[in-house]
C-alpha cells in the first residue's frame, strides 16, 4: 500500500527545501520530499568555481536545451537545470541579487494581493544571514548565508572607475534600498563554500522525523481523484525504475522549476486541452497558461583581451591551477572560491528613467566561443549586458506522453521589438564599458564580436550568434487573479480548478524580475511555505519610494 504523508513536495530545488525545513519545522506535520536526482556528494558542487563542471554533467544538471530559432542564429541554448538536492541552487553562480521594488509591485498591481514589495520584503529578510547591509533592507539570522566576494582583482576596480566615466556610480548594496549602480557581487557562499538551499535549509531538517527524503525519485505523474491531487507517482531510479506511489492527505506542492512543474502537470492531464489530446494524455483540466508565458534572460557577451596584467585565464591551468588550489584547501583566498562574475551593475537605455532595465557584469576571464566552458589561452575579460524585462516570451510543452521524454523548450528570445532595441542598447553600453580611459592601459582589442561590428544592424545579427541563456528561465505556471485566463496559480499558489495542489517555485512568476531568480526563488518558497500552513503573512515593511 502506498504510504501516507500530510504533504508531499516534488523537487528538492532553491523552493522545495525551505519548503521541507519550515513545514516540518513545529513537528506536526509530516513531508515526503521527492528529488530526481542524486544526493549533493558531487564536490564540484561545493567548490563555488566548481560551477563550470556542473554545467555539463548529466549526474547533477538535466542538460535541457532550448530549440532554434531565427533570433538564436539557428542554434539550440543550453537551459541547464539542477538534477540534485538542493536543484538550480547546488550548479548556479552563487549570485544573490533580489530585483526592484517596483518588479514585486506590479506583481501587486496585476492582482495578486499579498506579493507588493512590502509583502515580500519580510520574507527575503526572513530567508538570510546578511553579513554587512542595512538593516531596514537585510536579514541577520535566517538560514541562507550571504556574502561579499572576498576575491579581489585590480582589474575590476579599473572597470569600475571607468563605470564612472560613465556616470555609474558605486552602490555599496544593490539588494538595499537601490540598485542601480555598480559594486561587487553578493553570494550565497561562505568561507570559499556554496550555500545552496540543500545545505543551508535542508540539512537542518534532515534528521526530523516527520521528514521523508526520497533521492532518484523521478516523478511520473500526479495521483488525482476526479480533480482532487492525492499523491505522486514516482519512478525509483528514474527510467525502467520501479513505480512507487507516495499519498498526501493535505496537498501536494510541485516545486520543480520553470521546466519540470508545467511538464508533469501536462503528464497528468492539466494543462491546454489541445496539447494534451494530441499527445493521447488524458485531459483532467483543460488550464491554457500551464507551460506558457516561459521568459529568460538574453546576454551577448563581450569578450576582450588584456595587456599589462594577469588575469584568471592564466590562473586557471598548469602550475598556477595547483597553486591556487593549494591556496583554497588551507584556507586561504583562491579562484576556486569565485563566482562566474565578479562584478554587478545596473543601468538604464532611457537617461531620464527612474527605474534601471539592464543588468551587466565583468570579469577578469574570457571564454572560448566555441568550447562551452573553456577558459582562452590568452589573458581576457568578459562584459555582459542583458534586458531585465524581456516582453519575448515562448512556451514549454510536452513531446510526448512519456515523463521521461525531454519537452520543448522555446523561449522565442529577441522576438519581441523592444526586446532587440534594448539589446543594441545594451550591446553598446558593453563596448563603451571596455573601452573606457581607465581601461586603455590594459585594454587589448575586442576579441568577440568583432570591433568593426558597430552598426545597429551588425550589433543585432552578433546578438543573434554570441547570444546565451542566463539560466533565469520562469512564468511558465504563472500567478493571476481568476481575470487573467492565462494564470495557472492564484494568490495563494493555488492550481486553478484544482483541489489539494500547489505549485511553489519560480514558474509562479507572473513577470520577469530585474535580477538573477535564486534570491526571489527563495522568497517565494518561504511565502509559500506560510501560505501552506495558513499562518497569519508576515507584517509589511513600509519603505518610503525613492
């Protein structure tokens, strides 16, 4: 006989473990937590440069790609996703940027009472350990440990002064009362480890009693009594595994992220009714926006060589690899403790705007164009600029009626006018950044795109083939009051027309938010853990507007 579980949570990501640790947290109610993939063993997982390694490894990523398109030049994106305790947490680049104000007030403002800035303000202060920050803004004992990159590089204080030039000024705290501006990155990493959800929320939790972990548990479908979610159905071990059903006698929760939360609802027959019958999936509940509104972020990457000073490309091989890790196994300050970007800022295309859309980074590093992952025998740096509200959005959906079978994944980037004209923006702003006066001393040549690449026209077809993903895919279940037919989730992270089923990750998002999505992931499984537990919302933080 199936077991019985007061709750049962499928994904164990950046959402689903804070979702074990606070409902188990009183002793009351009893968990079964489902995870596809492994245990977090993986130490690539730990080391924060250990990042690239995870990238392409199908023990601990699910390796989906996106489908080509016109504006991707043709090619397939990699759309890496955690397969591990602790999900996109455990292989992303540590970032821990929250968004605007405004970004969580329009959520507000389409309807969705409960999720304005000073709703959601508690609840990212509740999630962190801040080390450093204001008060009003940051939090000082929750269980995710924030930090300041301990790493510097004189390469990074040249780029920003020539930030200055530009009139981007410093910002001690873009996750404060502003961000615009630029600084170094804040990260979820701590004395040289990753801080992924798995250690910093469910670790804790493991050793309760009424917690339940279940690791290569692939969920196949959901268990339904007419239009009531009465448990899952998993595969023990993933394909040709043996199928377990585990029951829930309150809800389930799908906390599986913006690809695998739409597509196992599809598998159980929610989701737009002509999909599903022409896949022969049973329709339970014809629900239009499940899979839909799929947005990310876009960024053509700059690539530039260096003169007059060293930089991580020659760190990263032969003797000096082994003397930098000798440095990080004792302690001491090492690449192997970096993030993929060492420098954030924030900026806008309009110079009369209150409100910043475009994000970039540098690096004293430059990769390879055509080998994923490869660090360039030269010494190089990197600037990235991309649009923080994409209006381009596309779609996941399923191939087959096979839960095994990888779905479609079309994000449609660049289709959208203003999506292109940004981008130029953005691409311009990535050129005048490298090529500042500050810069000039060690500044080497572009190497990708080419320098002589400076019309709109020319800049716009170079986005379409140096293009990438920034891993912050979401919407794809999004948020909406009852008006907005293409809301899969209400207020309460209620599944429409459904009885005992939520869904808690960041395919809730009804809109894109200005930053990297771990930091508002998280904030949506601390809300939604209170939602599940009909706690009283935590108060509202009132902070006057800038």
């Amino acid at each position: 006989m199936a077991e019985t579980f007061d709750y049962v949570i499928v994904g164990a990501g950046s959402a689903g473990c804070i979702l074990a640790n606070r409902l188990t947290a009183d002793g009351k109610n009893t968990v079964c937590l489902l995870e596809a993939g492994p245990p977090d063993w993986n130490p690539y997982i730990h080391i924060p440069a250990g990042f690239i390694k995870t990238l392409t490894n199908p023990n601990v990523n699910w390796l989906y790609e996106s489908e080509p398109s016109h504006w991707t030049g043709g090619r397939n994106i990699a759309v890496p996703r955690g397969k591990t305790l602790g999900g996109s947490s455990s292989i992303n680049g540590h970032i821990y940027n929250r968004g605007q104000r405004m970004d969580f007030n329009s959520w507000a403002q389409r309807g969705n009472q409960g999720w304005g800035y000073a709703d959601v303000l508690p609840y990212f202060r509740r999630c962190e350990t801040r080390i450093g920050g204001e008060d009003t803004f940051r939090g000082r004992d929750g269980n995710m440990t924030v930090t300041d990159l301990n790493y510097s590089h004189p390469l990074c204080e040249t780029f920003m002064d020539g930030a200055a030039e530009l009139g981007i000024p410093r910002n001690p705290d873009y996750n404060g009362e502003r961000q615009e501006g630029i600084s170094y990155v804040q990260r979820t990493a701590n004395k040289g480890r990753r801080m992924s959800t798995a250690r910093a929320f469910l670790k804790p939790a493991k050793s309760r009693a009424n917690l339940t972990l279940r690791t290569r548990a692939h969920a196949t479908c959901l268990l339904l009594e007419s239009k009531k979610a009465v448990g899952v159905a998993y595969a023990k071990g993933g394909r040709g595994g043996r199928t377990v059903e585990v029951r829930a006698s309150r809800e389930v929760i799908l906390s599986g992220g913006a690809i695998n939360s739409p597509q196992l609802l599809q598998m159980s027959g929610i989701g737009p009714g002509e999909l599903l019958r022409s896949l022969g999936i049973g329709l339970v509940h014809d629900l239009p926006g499940v899979g839909e509104n799929l947005r990310d972020h876009y960024a053509p990457r700059f690539s530039g060589k260096i003169k007059n000073s060293k930089t991580i490309n020659e760190l990263s091989s032969g003797f000096n690899l082994v003397g930098e890790a000798a440095k990080y196994f004792v302690g001491g300050k090492s690449i192997l403790s970096l993030s993929p970007s060492m420098v954030y800022g924030f900026w806008h295309t309009d110079p009369g705007s209150k409100s910043n859309d475009l994000q970039f980074i540098f690096t004293p590093a430059s990769y390879n164009v055509y080998v994923h992952g490869m660090l360039n025998d030269y010494p190089g740096f990197t600037v990235a600029t991309w649009q923080h509200r994409p209006e381009s959005k596309g779609y996941v959906r399923a191939k087959t009626a096979d839960p095994f079978d990888k779905p479609t994944i079309q994000p449609n980037y660049l289709t959208h006018e203003t999506d292109q004209q940004v981008t130029i923006k953005a691409m311009k702003l990535s050129r005048a950044l490298g090529e500042t006066e500050a810069m000039k001393p060690f500044f080497d040549g572009w190497e990708y795109p080419d320098a002589d690449l400076r019309s709109d026209d020319e800049l716009l077809d170079a986005a379409r083939h140096v293009g990438n993903t920034t891993f912050h895919v979401m919407g794809t279940c999004r948020m909406g009051p009852e008006s907005d037919t293409t809301a899969v989730v209400d207020d309460q992270l209620r599944v429409r027309g459904m009885e005992n089923l939520r869904v808690i990750d960041a395919s809730i998002m009804p809109a894109m938010v200005s930053a990297n999505l771990n930091a508002a992931t998280m904030m949506i499984g601390e809300k939604g853990a209170d939602l599940v537990m009909g706690k009283p919302a935590l108060e509202p933080i009132i902070v006057p507007d800038l």
